[in-house]
C-alpha cells in the first residue's frame, strides 16, 4: 500500500479527508492507460483484473462529510461501467505502471486485504485516489471493524444532534454505511476505558491519527479534561465497572456508555458513599445515557444517606438522561431526585426498578419532562411529586411496586398522560393534603387496593383514563377533593369510582363497565359533577348515592347492570337530568331508606324490573321522564314511599304503569300514562295517593284500578280510549273521585265491586263503549270480550253441580245457559274472567266457541316485583 500515490485534501485536514468519499472527477491524462500490450497479457491476476476505468481531470474538492463517500458504496463492483476518455494534449502523456496497476487491476479482494490494516484516516485519504478505491474504501465492513475497535457497539450510534443518540439496525438504515456515518458522528471524544490509555499512548505510531481521540483511567479524570478546546464536552465510558468516582456536573458535558450488545448492561458506575451522578448549574444542556448507575451504600439505612441519590439534579439545571438503568439500595431517600427552582431534567427511556426507597422524586418547584420509563418494584412509591413540584410525566410505565403507583402530596402537581400504573401494592395514584395533577390517558388497574385515592383535601383532573380490575375502588375521593375526573374506566373487579367524606370533582366522559360493586359511589355528603359516562355491564350497580351523598348526575348513560343502574338511599339528594337509563337486570333507579333528590328528563326504559321504585320513606321529585319498556311496570311505589311525579310520560310497560301500594303516597301530577301491556295505573294494600290532571289512555287494563283498603284521591284526571275499563274499584278499596272525565274506554267508564263506596263530585263518564253490558244483554260469555287477559267486572257466580272451587268464576250468561239447572250461587259483582268460557270446567261452554286452556282465575292484576337490591349490599 506504500506504493501507491494517496492525494490528501488540498487542506491537510482529516475532518477533510474523513468526510471525503471519491477521488477527483477530472484527472490529469497521464492516469489514462489504455488495457493492452505484453504487460496486461502476461499479469498473474489476468483473469481477475479489473477493467481499465479512463479518468476525468480535475482539483481534489475539500469536502467536509461523508455524503459522497456513503453513496458509492450501493454500486455493484462486478458491473461498473467504463467512462468515456476525457480528449486534449494530457492524453498522450504516459501512464505511470505501478499506479496503474494498483488502481485499476489489482483484485477487489487484495485491496479490500490491504485496506483491512489501515486506520481511519489513511483509509479516508485512500478514497481519494480514485473512484474504484472511494468504492472500496467506503465498504461497510471495513469501518464496521474500525467502528467496533473503536466504541465496542455492535450497532451503529447515531447522534445526529446534541443530547439525542440512538442505535439503529445496519440492514434496515436508508444509507449504505451506516458504520461510517455514526464513526463521523463520534469521532471527537475521549474515551473512558480503565487499562487501555497507557497502551494508547505508550503506541504513538499504531494509533498514529487519532489524536483527536482522548483516554482515560477514571470518569473524574475525563471530567477534568472537559475544557480541551478539541474535547466537545463527549465521554464514552466502556464496558466495566467503575465505583466511588466523585461524578459532580457543572457543565454541559455528553456522557454515554460504549459497549457491545446490551450498553446500558456492561457499563455500570456505582456508589457506596455519595450520591453517584449530581449535576449542579451550569449543567443545562449535559447529556448521560446508555449505562447502569447504583447507588449501593454498605449501611442501607444510615441516616446520613438520606439526601444521597442514584441521580440529584439539583437547582437551575436541565440534563438529558436516556437509557440509563437506575438502582437503589438504600432504604431512605430515593433512585433520582429532583429539587429546587429551575431543576428541569429530561429523562427518558430509564428503568427506574427494584430500588429500595422511591424511585423518582420531583420537589421543591423542579419540573422537567419523564418519557417512556420503566419504574416497577420499588419499596416505597414509584413517583413522588411534593411541594410545588410540577412534572410531565408520560407514556411511564409504573408497576409491580411495593407501595403507591404514584403519589401526589403538599401542593404537589404534574401532568401525566399515557402512563400505565398497574399491579401496585396500594392505590395505583394517591392525591393528598392539595396535590392537584392532571392525569390524561392513562391506564390504573390492577391494583390491590384502589385505583384513584384523593383525599385530606386532594384535587385533581383525571381525563379520559381507563381504570379497571382494582380490588377495591377504581377512585376513591374524599375530604372537599377532586375538582375534576374524566376518565374512562372498565372492567373495575371490585369498585369503580368512590367519592366519599365530602369529595368534589367532576366526572366526565368515562366508560365505566364490569365492576364488583357499584360503578360509581358517592357518600358523606360528597357532591360531584357526574356526566357523558357511560356506566354499564356491572356485576352490582350502576351509580350508588347513599349516607346524604349528592352530586349532579347528568348526560350519562348507564345500562346492563346486574343491580340498580341508579341506587339513592339513607337521606341523599342527588339531581339526575337527562340520563339514559336502560337494560338494567334489575330497576331503573331505586330510591329507598330515605333517599330523595331530583329525577327530570331522563329516559329510564327496558328494566327487567320497574323502571323506577320508591320505598320506605323516600320522596324524590320525578319530573319530565319517559319510562317505558319495563317488565314489572313503568314505577312501583311501596312501603311508605312517597314522591312527586309530575309530567312524566309513561308507557309501553309490561305491567301497571304506576304501581302504588303498601301505605305509599305520592303525588301524581300532569303525567301521560299509556299503551301499558297491562293497567295505567294500579293501586293496592293501602295505597294511597293524589293522582291529579293525569292523562290516562290506551292501556290493555283498566286505566285505575284501586284495590284491597287502598283510598287515593283522583282530581281532575282524564281516562280514555282504554281497552278494558276507565277506573275499577274493588276489594274493600275507596276512593275520592273529583272533576274526572272517563270517556270512551271499551269495557265502561266506572266499576264498583260489591261493598265499595266511593266519594264522588263533578266527574263525567261519558261515551264508554260498554262492552260488558252489550255482551251481557246479547247473552255472550264474558270470556269471549276478555279472554284470559282481562278482567271485566260483572256479577260472576259459583256452580256446585259443576265442583267449581273458590278460585272459580262463571259469567252470568253461562249461568243461564251452560249450567241452567244446576246448584249455583251468586258470589259478588267484582273482576274476573270466566272459567265456563275458558274451557276449565269439566263441561264444555256452549257460548264462547273453542276452549282455551288456563290457569285459574286471578281476582287482582300480577303484583308487581319489589327490588332485591337490598339483599346485595
């Protein structure tokens, strides 16, 4: 290789000649030789020889990168093309033969030999001579070997800009030499590599051009050769071990491990005294990445290590920390910590795990921005945010601690998005004595205990995360806490969202599914904003207002729960406007034990249950609702309950729609209730109630039906267009009736049961078809215009010839006409369908056509299904 002519750079510089990658474009004539003669016939490596390649004349350009010197290597060497020769009087000058025959027929292979031994300098000017060495000069596995030798990384490092490296794969990089691109990139630095500098320097002719390369025993030695004005403030530390070194930053210095495989695993500096890495002001724009820092003091708890850290970035600086592995043993203090005014590090891609202590710390005003980090079994909390201290936390993934996820206390604040915390001990994020985060995106799940715990005056905004499969509540707040939670939640194994000892907050825009208690609680006088949720697929309930809780409950949808979709118990006043309330397997909403509050604009509709119940001592202000599509009626008051319902629309229930029974008393005002599956409204066992200005019509039982010691007051009210009758009275019942209008309902207006006495002013019947008469007086069977769906009331009877049992009754048609001449007794005037009709009895009814099969006669509509809710609390 000493034979052949290298041509450097004009300039002598070898930034120049690194970053230069062909030879000139125009040579001189005298390196064109024509590929004949005796000398090219007679070469040993004839059948090998490369092609006479004519050149072009020109100066050597000073460049100043590698772009050129990248992009030859893509060509084919089997296949390059000759170029056309370059005319003028330098043509006829002669060749000089050793040139040529290196430059143009020796081998590929023997080059590339040579080429193997040179070093990156010599190997750079090399390129220089001419197109076909730029190629092979420029070969990828050439500088891969001088890369490696070099910073030991089996992948190129690429660092294109301050404070920003990362490895890359060769294969899949849009440039062919990835390894000389990155060797550019590093070039200027010193190296910390313990045992290797007195070799380096003891061999000034085999390293004979790297002198912009520095080598050090110790990191602290590095760090004092830091003002070189050729240093660039960059230190790659190598593979080893390095203990006890006093690393104190003040500057803005570049410092990252270099080692093959897995960097951050093979260069681990530790410390058993101090804190192993302290940047101090001045250090703004100072970089670490790639490396193992410990801190690993022999006494674990001494007291005397408690401000002592893996990482202490302190007041007025902002590093760069990137990729490192972070670890603590100390049982005090914590892995980083970050204090004072002005501290504003950026840390990124670190595990931060199995520490001792906390394991990242944020205080005393400092921010700073924490991306993609690993932080999982640490002793106490994976992050503490204190006193002022006001992070950006993202995309962190935060588990498996032996405490809190992360914990937020005395004023302490930070926004937090993306992160997910899971598997923690404790809450996956405690907000305490007025913390006020904002948490956004986020996944909190898994945790033993809760999810969210605000509390002691905690506050906060919590956005659209998922919090699911918690042991006990997804969120817990209390003690005038939580201005505002918007997440969506799923799958909670046990509690949702549990607000309690006075919590605020608003909650909003969640999807909260499949939890093991109710999917939001709120007690002890709490009062949050609950709204744009979506509360479904419960194992329990879906909203749980209890002990004088409150809250506006507005805008949400809340469905398939396997209890209440809403509970309000023991003296709570929540508002609930404009909710969708449906499919529930159990009641639409429950009021019970004194619960009140305000129930207006909602739809509550396909319960299996009621769609609204209220008992035992309850009155809430139901007003404005559609309910329907109920399989147990549309609302069911009973025991002792009361309640103002007012210009609700209620229809299309399997059941009554109104059931009030068992000393209930509300008041009904202005309401529509119709095309019930079964009666309007259904009063029994001492009901009571004002039922006034109702629109009763279209039902398939009677509009009111009023029953067994019950006596409300009907004022006002209109009852038509039913398909049996307008109102039944029956079974010791009475009633006050005043200024109704009963008019056009197929059965007949008004009907009294034998023994029934009624209060009566001002009413008006009028215009009722009268079915029953007419059948009657045509002599029909009372089956045939009921059925057994229906209950007219008329005179029915008792056939002893014919062994009918109490449960039995015969129209008075049959009577005449199927059982004349038999034993019969007259029973009372009341509701009933007709067995002889409906073929029960042991002769065939000669009035109604074919029989129909059915069970026995039932003096009183199905009683409706009362909650069980209670048995599940």
């Amino acid at each position: 290789v000493h034979s052949v002519r290298r041509r450097p750079c004009r300039y002598g510089c070898f930034d120049c000649v690194l970053s230069s990658s062909r030879p000139d474009e125009d040579v001189p004539a005298d390196m064109v030789a024509e590929e004949s003669g005796p000398g090219a016939q007679n070469s040993p490596y004839q059948l090998r020889r490369k092609s006479l390649l004519p050149k072009r004349t020109a100066a050597c350009p000073a460049k100043t990168n590698m772009e050129g010197a990248s992009t030859s290597a893509t060509e084919d060497f089997g296949h390059r093309a000759k170029r056309a020769r370059v005319s003028g009087k330098s043509q006829d000058l002669p060749a000089a033969p050793a040139e040529h025959y290196l430059e143009e027929k020796l081998p590929d292979e023997v080059v590339l030999k040579i080429f193997s031994y040179l070093l990156e300098q010599d190997l750079c000017r090399a390129a220089c001579v001419c197109k076909r060495f730029s190629e092979l000069a420029n070969d990828p596995i050439l500088w891969k070997r001088l890369y490696m030798d070099v910073f030991e990384y089996t992948r190129p490092m690429m660092h294109p800009e301050a404070g920003k490296f990362f490895q890359i794969n060769p294969e899949e990089y849009e440039q062919p030499n990835p390894w000389k691109e990155s060797f550019q990139q590093l070039y200027k630095g010193a190296h910390v590599k313990t045992g290797f500098a007195e070799h380096f320097y003891s061999n000034p002719a085999r390293y004979k051009g790297r002198e912009n390369m520095l080598y050090y025993d110790t990191i602290e030695d590095a760090l004092g050769g830091v003002q070189e004005a050729h240093f660039d403030g960059l230190i790659f530390v190598h593979s080893g071990v390095y203990t006890d070194e006093w690393i104190y930053i003040e500057s803005p210095i570049t410092m990252i491990g270099a080692a093959p495989g897995k960097v951050a695993d093979k260069v681990i500096i530790e410390n058993t005294r101090d804190s192993t890495f302290v940047f101090m002001e001045g250090s703004e724009d100072a970089y670490v990445g790639y490396m193992t820092i410990k801190f690993n003091p022999d006494d674990k708890s001494a007291q005397h290590h408690n401000a002592h850290h893996c990482l202490e970035i302190t007041v007025n600086c902002s590093p760069s920390i990137d990729h490192c592995i972070i670890r603590s043993t100390c049982t005090v203090g914590s892995a980083v910590c970050v204090s004072g005014q002005g501290a504003c590090p950026t840390i990124k891609h670190c595990n931060i795990s199995d520490c001792e202590n906390v394991g990242l710390y944020i205080t005393d005003h400092a921010q700073g921005i924490y991306e993609d980090n690993e932080i999982s079994n640490n002793a106490l909390a994976g992050i503490w945010v204190k006193n002022h201290g006001n992070p950006i936390i993202r995309r962190n993934h935060i588990h498996h601690g032996r405490d809190v996820g992360v914990f937020t206390f005395d004023h302490g604040m930070g926004y937090f998005e993306s992160c997910n915390i899971h598997r923690n001990r404790i809450a996956g994020f405690e907000v305490k004595a007025y913390a006020n985060p904002t948490v956004v995106r986020c996944e909190i799940h898994h945790g033993q205990t809760g999810g969210i715990y605000v509390h002691e005056k905690g506050r906060g905004q919590f956005i659209e995360n998922k919090i699911y499969a918690n042991n006990f509540a997804g969120v817990q707040t209390l003690s005038i806490a939580l201005s505002s939670l918007l997440f969506p939640t799923f799958y909670i194994t046990c509690g949702g969202v549990y607000i309690f000892g006075d919590g605020r907050g608003l909650i909003e825009g969640n999807d909260i599914y499949g939890n093991a208690l109710a999917g939001i609680q709120i007690r002890t006088n709490s009062c949050p904003i609950v709204r744009h949720n979506k509360i479904h697929d419960g194992q329990h309930g879906g909203i749980y207002v209890h002990e004088k809780g409150q809250g506006v409950i507005e805008e949400n949808e809340v469905y398939s729960n396997t209890l209440a979709g809403v509970w309000v118990t023991t003296g709570s006043t929540p508002v609930l406007r404009r909710n969708r309330i449906h499919s529930g397997k159990q009641v639409g909403v429950y009021f019970y034990d004194n619960g009140h509050g305000v129930l207006e604009d909602n739809d509550i509709y396909n319960h299996m249950y009621s769609g609204v119940q209220i008992r035992t001592g309850s009155n809430p202000k139901i007003r404005r609702n559609k309910i329907w599509g109920g399989q147990n009626g549309g609302i069911l008051v009973y025991n002792s309950g009361l309640g103002f319902i007012e210009d609700n629309e209620i229809f299309d229930n399997a059941m009554a729609g109104v059931w009030i029974k068992t000393d209930s008393n509300p008041t009904l005002r202005r309401n529509k209730i119709h095309d019930g599956r079964d009666g309007g409204i259904c009063i029994f066992n001492g009901g009571r109630g004002l039922l006034e200005e109702n629109d009763i019509f279209r039902n398939a039982q009677a509009g009111v039906l009023i029953s067994t010691n019950s006596h409300p007051v009907l004022r006002k009210n209109r009852i038509f267009d039913g398909f049996a009758a307008g109102i039944e009275i029956t079974n010791h019942a009475t009633a006050t009736l005043e200024g109704n209008q009963i008019f056009n309902n197929r059965f007949g207006g008004l009907f009294l049961a034998s023994g029934v006495n009624v209060t009566m002013k001002d009413n008006k019947i009028m215009n009722n078809q009268d079915a029953i008469e007419k059948a009657v007086s045509r002599g029909q069977c009372l089956y045939k215009i009921s059925s057994y769906t229906s209950y007219p009331m008329h005179d029915f009877y008792r056939c002893h010839t014919c062994n009918t049992t109490d449960r039995n009754a015969i129209c008075v048609n049959c009577i005449k006409k199927c059982h004349q001449g038999h034993d019969v007794e007259f029973i009372r005037h009341d509701r009933f369908f007709c067995d002889c009709g409906a073929g029960t009895l042991s002769n065939p009814c000669t009035l109604a056509g074919e029989p129909t099969h059915d069970t026995d006669t039932l003096y009183d509509s199905a009683p409706p299904i009362e909650s069980n809710t209670l048995q599940h609390n």
